[in-house]
C-alpha cells in the first residue's frame, strides 16, 4: 500500500499494511513525515497517531474519532468537518489549522495550540481546553456548550 500527498507524489510505501489505517500508523510508528499527506474521506477511528508529522495534511472529512493524535505537528492542516470527537489532542500543534465545521465533541485538547485556528461553526461541546492556547483563533458560532477551559 501507498501514502500519497496532496500533488499525487508517493511518499510512503508498505507492503505489509492491509488497510489505510494501519499503513498510516506504521508510518508514524516509524517517524515518516507525513506533511502534505492526503487523507481526505479517511476512516482513521481510534487509530494511534501520536507524535505524528501531519503538516498541511489535507485530512477533510476524515473519522478521527477517539484517535491518539497527543503531540501531533498539524498546524496549517485542512481538518474541515473531520470527527474527532473523543480525540486524544493533548500538546498537539494545531496553529493556523482549518478545523470549520469540525466534530470535537468530549475531545481532550489540553495543552493544545489553536492559535490563528479556523473553528467555525465547530463542535466543542464538552471538549477539554485547559491550558489550550486560542489566540487569535476564530470561534465564529463555535459549540463550546460544557467545554472545560481555564
């Protein structure tokens, strides 16, 4: 199986992996940069994804539910309506990332950099924002029902 990034280039190959999902956490497992990867639709639910290099990803519409994504490189990432509800996003970077319309229900962003973030019309409800840094993010008709912050 194969990785690609946003231009169609290969930047990851593993003929072990069976699924999307488990080639992606082999690559991170073994420190590959995923910037500028191409997981857009991707079904990567409860998959472990700490620490990973996810730069200018385009995960667009991914399911990211309850994945491991604490410690993770986003920033400038396109996350548009990607589900991470129950997420792990402790410490991840998420400065400059387009999260509009994004599912972040129960998810646990302590710790997480926001800032210059794209949160319109997300859902935060009863997310974890302690210590999570907001600067400058845009919170235009964000849910933040219930939401824990400092």
């Amino acid at each position: 199986m194969k990785l690609y990034d946003i231009k169609q280039n290969i930047i990851y190959t593993n003929t072990k992996a069976t699924t999307l999902k488990e080639l992606v956490e082999l690559a991170v497992k073994e420190k590959v940069s995923l910037d500028n990867v191409d997981l857009s639709h991707a079904d990567l639910s409860s998959a472990n994804l700490s620490s990973a290099k996810l730069e200018n990803a385009n995960l667009r519409n991914a399911d990211l539910e309850d994945a491991d994504l604490s410690s993770a490189k986003l920033e400038d990432a396109d996350l548009r309506n990607a589900d991470l509800s129950y997420a792990d996003l402790r410490y991840a970077n998420l400065s400059s990332a387009d999260l509009s319309y994004a599912k972040l229900s129960s998810a646990d962003l302590e710790d997480a950099d926001l800032s210059y973030a794209d949160l319109r019309y997300a859902n935060l409800s009863s997310a974890d924002l302690s210590s999570a840094d907001l600067s400058s993010a845009d919170l235009e008709n964000t849910d933040l029902r219930n939401a824990k912050k400092d």
